[in-house]
C-alpha cells in the first residue's frame, strides 16, 4: 500500500502579496478618473435606492469627503435628491436617493474613457 504524503495548504496570510494596496486619494485628481465620471458613478450608485453618503462612499471605494461637493453639484443639477441631513460639514451624513428615470443632464452610458484628461 502506498502512503499519500500531503504537503500543508498556505493560509492567506503565509502567501506574500503581489502588490501593496493603493494609497487613499486626497483629491479627486488623485483617482485618474474624471470628475464627470466619477459623477456619473455616484448616480448609479443611487440607482439601487436611497443610502446615506457614506454608504454611497463606502460602495465607490472613495472618502465621502471627495464626494460630498459631487453630491452637491448632483443636487444642484436634480440628478440626486437630498432627503436630510445630520450634522455638518465634512462630518454630515446625508440621506438621498435617486431622481426618476430620465433625469436631465444624465446619459444612462458611461464613456468607455474613464481616465483623466
């Protein structure tokens, strides 16, 4: 009879990382994506239901404070609505949801060109 001899699986934390995680961007230049993109994403992120801005920043992957002025200019241009909002500043939490299909100013295509130009 032979004898099977089985070598230990690595964890996840014994398998060396490809590449260190990127660095949080500061600002919106930091990303490489342009501002109306980035935009365009904050949108169809809200497509799926109202969420608070930190949600919305958390599901992009951006610091809610490179949003917040997005999120203004969306509600400025009724492509988002703000339902309230708790605190102040950088430190608010905003409600919003959504405005109806076919709202003005917003394509339901994202430019396939999403870098920086």
């Amino acid at each position: 009879m032979a004898t099977i001899t089985r070598t230990p699986t690595p964890s996840l934390f014994d398998i060396p990382s490809p590449a260190p995680a990127p660095q949080v961007p500061k600002t919106l230049e930091e990303t490489g994506l342009r501002t109306d993109f980035i935009e365009q994403l904050l949108v169809k992120t809200l497509y799926t239901g109202e969420a608070t801005g930190l949600v919305v920043a958390d599901r992009m992957r951006l610091p809610f404070g490179l949003l917040e002025p997005l999120i203004e200019h969306a509600r400025a241009e009724r492509l988002v609505e703000v339902r309230g909002t708790t605190g102040s500043g950088s430190a608010s939490t905003s409600s919003m949801v959504s405005t109806r299909e076919g709202s003005p100013g917003f394509s339901n295509q994202i430019s396939s060109s999403p870098a920086a130009t």
